[in-house]
C-alpha cells in the first residue's frame, strides 16, 4: 500500500516544484517554436514531437498535483494516465498523418 505524506509544509514544496517545472517546460517549449526567433530548423516533425511529449508531460504533472489525483484510487490514476496516452497520441497521429 502507498502512503501519501500529507504534511502541509512537504505538500507546499512539492507545489512549488511542480510549478517550477511546469514553468521551466512551458519556457522551453516557447524556445522551440522556430517561429520565436530568426534561426530556422529543418526539423519540423521532431520539434513538434517533442513539443508534444513536453506539453503531455506537462498534463500529467496538473492532473497528478493540482487536480488531486496522485492521492486518489489506483482505477483512477490510471485511468487518467490511458485517457493522456491515448488523446496525445491520437493528437499527435493526426498531425503526422496530415
């Protein structure tokens, strides 16, 4: 059985590190976009995998953390883990297809 520690000050530094990485991965992301800056990049379908696999990063750590998920059932954190899976992939074989 999992145990959750429920301190209020563990449970605030662990926000605010969650924070600082969904920040720092929005920064990153914003970089990439090779419309941002004047270099160009042959890399079109990497950078947008990449791009996508950041933003669904991103996803889980707000479902986890801010959504309270990390301390519900396992059904239903794992049901939310399938449900990303399955809409960033299908997202991102659309783009690819296209």
């Amino acid at each position: 059985m999992i145990t959750v520690d429920r301190s209020p000050s563990r449970n605030k530094r662990v926000f605010v590190y969650v924070w600082l990485v969904l920040a720092a991965s929005t920064i990153v992301s914003w970089q990439l976009v090779p419309g941002h800056t004047q270099v160009t990049t042959s890399l079109g379908d990497e950078l947008v995998c990449t791009i996508v696999v950041i933003a669904a990063i991103k996803c889980r750590l707000i479902i986890r953390y801010f959504m309270e998920v990390r301390t519900a059932p396992p059904w239903l954190r794992v049901a939310t883990d399938v449900w990303l899976i399955v809409l960033w992939a299908s997202l991102l074989g659309i783009y690819l297809w296209t």
